[in-house]
C-alpha cells in the first residue's frame, strides 16, 4: 500500500496550487460578489492543460485521471469554491460520454472539453424528480432518423454558459428507468433554451440555470450509446465516477478556511496574547486538522478506485462514505474557522463567511448526504460492505 503521489499527480498539483494562488486568489471575493462567471480563470484552467484531466489521451484529455482531477479541484477550492467546479464540470459533462458514449461521441465531446473549446452540462435534476432520478418526466420522443426532446431541467451547475447539454428522457413512461436514455444536445438546437439562473446562497461564481427542451429535435447519433438502453446506468455510474471530486471541493475548502483562520490567531491579540495560544482554541484547530486528514484519504481513496474502474454498485458505498464525510466536514470546519475570527469572521471582510455559504451546497449536489447514506447502508444490508 503506498500513500505517495506519483511525480505526474505531484506535478498537477503544484501547477494548480500556483494557479490558485496567483490567479484565483485574488479574484474569489470580486467573482462570489459580482454572481459573474470568471472565464479568465476557465481560461487559465484552459491553457494549463487542466480541463482534460479526467479525460482519456485517446479522447484528447490529459489521461491522468479521477485523482489527478481531485487534486486540481482541492487547490483550487481552497480559495474559491465556484473555480473549484469549474474543474469539477469538466469531468461531469464528459463522464457520462466516456461511459455509455459510442466511439464517435468519445472522439468529438470530450475533446473539445479538454481542449477549452467548450463547456458542457450535466442535466438530470427536475422540478419534481432530484433525489429520486428515475422519476424524471423528461420525453424524447423517435421521429425518423431524429429524436424530439421536451422538457425542465432545474439546478443545472454551468448551465447558462455550456455549449452543449447531456440531457436525460424517457423514451416510454410506461417502462419506467428502463426507458431512460441521454442525449447530447447542443446549446443552438432550436427549442433549447435558459428559462432563468437562479439566485443562490454561495458557489455563486457559477451560474445555477434552470433549462427548458421545447420540441428539441436532434440526430439519432445524439443518442448516447448504441441502443435505447443502460441510461439509467450510464447517470447512476457518471455521478459514482465523480463522488470524489465534489469531495475534493470540500477537503481544499476546509484547508482553505483554516489556513486563513489560522493566521488570522496568530495576529489577533487577547487575553494577554495571541488567541492561538489560548488551548481552546488550539483544540478547534486540532479537530479542525484531524477531519481534513481524514477527508483527504477517504477522497484519494474514492478518485483511486474510479480510476481503477471500481465505481459500480460493489464499490459505490466507498465513494459515498467519501463525498459524505468530506463535504459534512467542510460544513463543520468552515463553520468553526469563521467561529474563531468571531464577530470579523460574520462579515464580507473575510473569505470565511463565503467559506460557510458555499461549503452548504456540497453536502445536496450529486446526491445529498441522505442518499449517500442510503447507499451505504444498503451495502451494509446486502453484504457488499462488511467488516468479518
């Protein structure tokens, strides 16, 4: 068993620790004010090579993998959250394509990702179907050689600004999950379109939107895959795959949050002298420090696994005791981070209270903390997990 990156994993690391530092840094606070997406960081991201990490060489990515992704992402979240995405969506929008894509879907999409030439969406989430997937109302409708797509996506990260859409629909009601297919639908497609972005508590750098599909008609290769089959499986394993880096986002949160608080004691005089002197403030640090390390092994684990190709049912409890303990802990360490600046800590002044704000949306997104806990004791009931 070895706990030591590799020199390529230490290599992207230390690209995107000097990206965070020197280009995201500075711009977090002005981004998470203004609500307005930071396409000079996506285009740093962009000739950095960042943006095709998850994504095969012989698909035009970077080939370095899950891991390699959550450690782009936890540099870059521990300064802003919202860049942290931006990374995150560049392997969400591809995922699904790799998985249940056909050949040529894999040569075109995910290579446009990686190179930066465009952003993609992931769309599952409904009005009246979240947490519950296989109840999505979308239709897609076989017309000759096309398929005519209608209906509401709502909460889509990266919505309003992608160039195209993997998009999910049923093919039959009557099948249920059975019947559930993707598709690759451009931006362009007429009858696509943004209803409204949403106005959000934090990861406020990058737009929420809700997107309608009004008779949207596109060629049968859209259809994601050979067959009008597996979609169900292709979301379930795309979202699996991914577990980790929204994980990421929390552990680079939390390191973020404490770093700043940390220093933030050391100058800050009471009692007779710094507050980090004072032990009960040490021992907020000290769990602050044991939950972070804690985190970071269970997320290397989950990004290890998916790129040993172990991110099916067998294996899915390891990502969701990631992604859940993870993104709780970043609740839990921005939350008392901002507690030890006290009163600064409330204000805009400092980066903590947008800390706090964006660390909330990790614990819903790509399955909350509750049906992470379903999966896992699941696997528990069925003896998929077990500890003789």
């Amino acid at each position: 068993m070895d706990f030591e990156l590799s020199e390529e994993h230490k290599m992207i690391r230390e690209t995107a620790r000097r990206i965070a530092r020197e280009r995201i840094a500075p711009r977090a606070a002005e981004i998470d004010e203004k609500e307005e997406y930071p396409h000079d960081i996506f285009q740093v991201f962009r000739e950095a090579g960042l943006l095709g990490l998850s994504i095969p060489q012989e698909y035009g990515g970077a080939g370095a993998g899950i891991l390699a992704l959550c450690l782009a992402v936890e540099e870059a979240a521990k300064y802003c959250c919202s860049s942290g995405l931006i990374l995150l969506l560049s392997g969400l929008s591809t995922q699904p394509i790799l998985i249940g894509g056909t050949e040529q879907q894999k040569r075109e999409f995910p290579a446009r990702v990686a190179s930066g030439e465009c952003k993609g969406a992931f769309c599952l989430t409904e009005p009246n179907a979240g947490s519950d997937a296989a109840s999505i109302q979308s239709r897609a409708r076989r017309d000759g050689d096309d398929y005519v797509i209608n209906g509401e996506k709502c909460f889509i990260s990266g919505g309003s600004v992608a160039d195209f859409a993997v998009m999910f629909a049923k093919t039959d009601p009557e099948a249920g999950a059975r019947s559930i297919c993707g598709f690759i639908v451009p931006a362009d497609t007429p009858g696509f379109s943004v209803a409204h972005t949403d106005r959000k508590m934090g990861v406020r750098a990058v737009p929420t939107a809700s997107l309608t599909f009004d008779d949207c008609r596109v060629p049968r290769q859209n259809l994601l895959g050979e067959k009008e089959d597996g979609g169900f499986h292709t979301v379930m394993m795309g979202l699996n795959s991914i577990r980790p880096v929204v994980g990421a986002r929390g552990v680079g949160l939390a390191e973020g949050a404490l770093t700043y608080a940390l220093e933030f004691a050391r100058q800050r005089e009471a009692f007779g002298g710094p507050i980090a002197n004072l032990q009960a403030i040490q021992f907020m640090f000290a769990d602050m420090a044991i939950q972070i390390e804690a985190a970071r092994l269970l997320v290397y684990q989950g990004g290890w696994l998916v790129d040993q190709g172990r991110y099916d049912r067998q294996d899915a409890h390891f990502l969701s005791i990631g992604k859940v303990f993870a993104t709780e802990m970043a609740v839990r360490v921005s939350s008392d981070a901002l507690q030890v600046l006290g009163a600064q800590g409330y204000m805009r002044d400092h980066p903590l209270e947008r800390h706090y704000r964006d660390a909330r949306q990790l614990m819903i997104v790509e399955g909350t903390s509750q049906i992470q806990r379903l999966v896992i004791s699941r696997a528990l009931l069925q003896r998929d997990l077990v500890y003789p």
